[in-house]
C-alpha cells in the first residue's frame, strides 16, 4: 500500500485557511510587515535537498499575520476587490485538486459543461442577447483585451482586412472613442492589439465622470473608416455610468462596435433597483466585467461577452492537428479566450450562481450599494467632510478640509489605524479617498464602525500642529 502524500498536508493548509478565516473579521486590515521584514522571512539560497513540505506549510502561513493585506475583511473598501463567498471559496479548493486544463472539452468535460451552464446564467442575470458568446478570463483587463480583439476583427472585416491572416501593417486605420475618464485597460488593451493609444478620440466627461453623449455625436460624425467606441458602466472613481442608450443610438448610427467597461458597474444589471443605471447597455456588440468583484468568487475571474459570436471565435480561436476539437458540438474554452493552457475559473462561478441564485446576487449588490451611502452620510454630517461624487452605486469620494495634504493624511493615517482600509485617488485635480464597497459580508455595523473610524483620523489630524508630525503627509 502507498502512502497518502496528499491528506497531512492538506489538512494542515486546511487548518491555516480557517484560522485565519475565522480571525479575518476582526483583524487589522492592513499588511503590518514591510518588504525588508518579509525578505528576511522568506529569502534563502534555493536549497539543494529541500526542506520537509510541512514546515514549507507552516513558513508561509505563520507570514500571513504580516504579509496579507485582508482584503476579504468586512471592512476592506480598495480598489474595487470584493471577498469571497463561502461556497466560491470551496468550490475553488476542488477546482485546484481536480487540476483542470479547462482549455477544450478534451480535456476537462465537466469544466466545459459547467462554463456552458455558468454563461448562460450569466447571459440570462445581466438581461443580455441570449445569442452572446461568453469568455471566463482573468479579469477585466483580458475582457476587454478580448472584446476589444473581436471588435477589431470585426471593424476591419466590414471593409476588407482580414486583421488575423494579414495583420495591421497597411490596414485602414481604426478609430477608437473614449471618455476621458476610461480606464486604464481600455489604454492597455489597445497596445496589447497593436492598435496603438494614439488612436484614441477622448470625449469630454461631465462632473460625475460620464461621457457627454452630445460631443461624441459630433465627434464621430467627423470620422471615416472603422470606429470602436468604449463606454463605462461604473466610473471606476465616482460610480457613474455613461449615457448608454444615447451612445448605442449614435453607434448605430454610424456603424461602430460599442464595447461597455462594466468592470462592477455591469452587475447594476442585477438588482431590481439599479437596473435603470445601465438603461441602453443590451444594445451594445460587447461587455467586459469581473466576478471577483461583486460575485466575491475567488481570484482570478472574469467575462468577456460578445453579442456576436462568429467575430468573437475567429478573434480568440487556434487550432493544431495534435488537438481534439469539436468545431460547436461541445464548448472548447480556447475559441473564447487568449490563453489556452488554463484553470477552471467557470466551476466558481456555477458553485456561486446556483448558491445563491438571482436574489441572492441582486442582495448582494443591493446591500454593498446601500452600505457605500450608509458611510457617505455618515461622513458628509461631519464638518469638514465633502462627498464628491452622486452616491449611484458602491463607489464614495471623500475629501478632508478641501485640502489634498488633509486628505492624502486620513487616508495614510486609515490604513495605519487598521479599522479598516481604503485607498486614494485624484479626481478631477484634487486628492480624495476613495471607498469601494464589494463584500457580501459588510454589515450596518462595519460601515458605521469603519466611518466611526475615519473621522476619528481625521479629527486626530485637524489640531493646529498635524502638518509638522512626521509621516502624515504621505501620497498614497
């Protein structure tokens, strides 16, 4: 009989996980350890033996109290990064011992069965063109590298080009309408394409982040040739979303692919009471989103959906002799994404949606929304407090004495008190803090315990002698 080389260790990690689980909602949220520290912990010669695999175990979870930001704590509000269901969190543990190549049906059926089932619940909870070709990628930035690609494909093909037999070298030049508050993908996305950021036509935004639907009428009424236009479901700063009925109205007009960023924003199309944000976004060709956000699955996870699944598959698909492929019959995940050797992120995603079915998702995105203008009330009746931005979704600006050495200090000071953690940003020239909530888990009681928590920063901080402390003044 062979030894079971898997169970001790296992259970060992398993052990680490809960505790650390269980510690998670009451732990200082920030990282405590610095990199020098963290080195010192983990930096050796790569041994030549090797060292016993349970103590490996042990060294890399006895650094978790200093090392993790706990970014699935109740009380983590950056960057848009949500936590993880419990049932996504266990649904991942067996994706990784299956060990899936979910690359083609070949090799994994159940992966490629489950990613059929989980796009088409996908496809049927946002209220999209149930003829949509569904993508389970990384994140939104591979989203919109792959909406982005089809939508390339497809431009240059109405005049032509084959883009993937002949390249860009010589083809009709593109062009591609941004507001000027797009995310940075949107930028990264067109290099990775090779189409270049030069390309882009940045449209005027209004105060809370929209792109104004009437300059990009005139914009794109003075263009020639194939047009890509980019909207925004869910600025990533304020929360905002783009005209996009209006914006579908002027690219049907004029024959251009309308791609929608809706990182988080798309999700908006899950609840009963949000939906209106997003009034207009079916009409669009195609939509990028995460569901390491708001569905809390675990990292990484991503859609990219294409209402027009022939320009979709001839953008992303590959083929050899050595592969077994079903041209349609079952689902190869290759024809839909860049990558081709890869995990099975769909198995999450259906663990998720059937876990918690379309009420429980629209509860989730209902209770972050209402939780985001829960600590924007709580911190505009606060003298010297300003709210930035119309408080439409998850997303709240805050500034501290309309001063930018005042706000870049709470926010500094915040991430050290460990309450709770949150990020900065610039908006519209003038520093803010920025507060994202996308956890399932955060409660009245968080919010009005993380909010308690900022203002006492900031009161700390508004004594006549606080810009002579060292270490306040920090940019973050």
């Amino acid at each position: 009989m062979t030894s079971d080389p898997f169970s001790p260790l296992l259970e060992r990690a398993r052990a680490h996980a809960l505790a650390y689980l269980a510690d998670q909602p009451d732990r200082h949220v920030g990282a405590r350890g610095t990199r020098v520290e963290l080195d010192a912990a983990l930096r050796i010669p790569l041994p030549a033996q090797g060292e016993d695999s349970a103590a490996v175990i042990d060294l890399l979870a006895a650094q978790a109290a200093q090392g993790v930001v706990v970014s699935g704590s109740p009380r983590y509000f950056g960057f848009v990064i949500g936590g993880t269901h419990p049932v996504a969190l266990a649904a991942d543990w067996l994706s990784s011992a299956w060990d899936q190549n979910a690359g083609i049906h070949a090799t994994s059926p159940l992966s490629a069965v489950v990613e059929a089932v989980a796009a088409d619940w996908i496809l049927e909870l946002f209220d999209l063109p149930h003829e949509s070709a569904v993508g389970f990628v990384t994140g939104c930035q591979m989203a919109n590298f792959t909406c982005l690609a089809a939508a390339r494909h497809a431009v240059l093909r109405r005049v032509g080009w084959d883009v993937e037999a002949d390249g860009l070298q010589g083809a009709p030049r593109i062009h591609v309408v941004t507001s000027a508050e797009s995310h940075v993908t949107i930028d990264v996305a067109l290099r990775y394409l090779g189409i270049g950021t030069r390309a882009l036509h940045r449209v005027p935004s209004d105060a809370q982040g929209r792109m104004r639907a009437d300059s990009l009428r005139e914009l794109v009424a003075t263009l020639e040739g194939p047009i890509i236009v980019c909207a925004q479901a869910g600025n990533v700063n304020t929360g905002s979303f783009d005209p996009l009925r209006r914006i579908a109205e002027t690219c049907a007009a004029h024959g251009a692919w309308l791609h929608v960023d809706g990182a988080f924003g798309l999700w908006a199309r899950a609840s009963r009471s949000r939906a209106a944000l997003a009034d207009g976004i079916e009409l669009a060709d195609s939509w990028a989103t995460d569901a390491h956000k708001w569905l809390n699955v675990p990292y990484d996870c991503g859609f990219a959906i294409v209402r027009h699944a022939d320009d979709h598959r001839a953008a992303m698909t590959s083929a050899a002799a050595y592969l077994i492929q079903t041209k349609g019959e079952e689902r190869d995940a290759v024809d839909w994404v860049p990558e081709f050797s890869r995990r099975a992120r769909g198995i999450p995603v259906y663990a998720t949606l059937r876990a918690l079915g379309r009420n429980g998702v629209e509860k989730l995105v209902d209770n972050c929304c209402e939780r985001a203008s829960q600590m924007a009330r709580l911190l505009a009746a606060h003298a010297g407090v300003q709210v930035l931005n119309e408080v439409v979704l998850n997303q709240v600006l805050a500034r501290f004495s309309d001063d930018d050495e005042m706000t870049r200090a709470v926010i500094k000071g915040v991430q050290d008190e460990g309450t709770c953690w949150l990020s900065g940003t610039t908006w519209h020239g003038q520093a803010a803090m920025r507060i994202s909530v996308s956890n399932r888990a955060t409660s009245e009681e968080d919010a009005a315990r993380s909010a308690s928590a900022i203002l006492r920063v900031f009161d700390s901080l508004s004594e006549p002698d606080w810009r002579s402390r060292p270490g306040q003044a920090v940019d973050v």
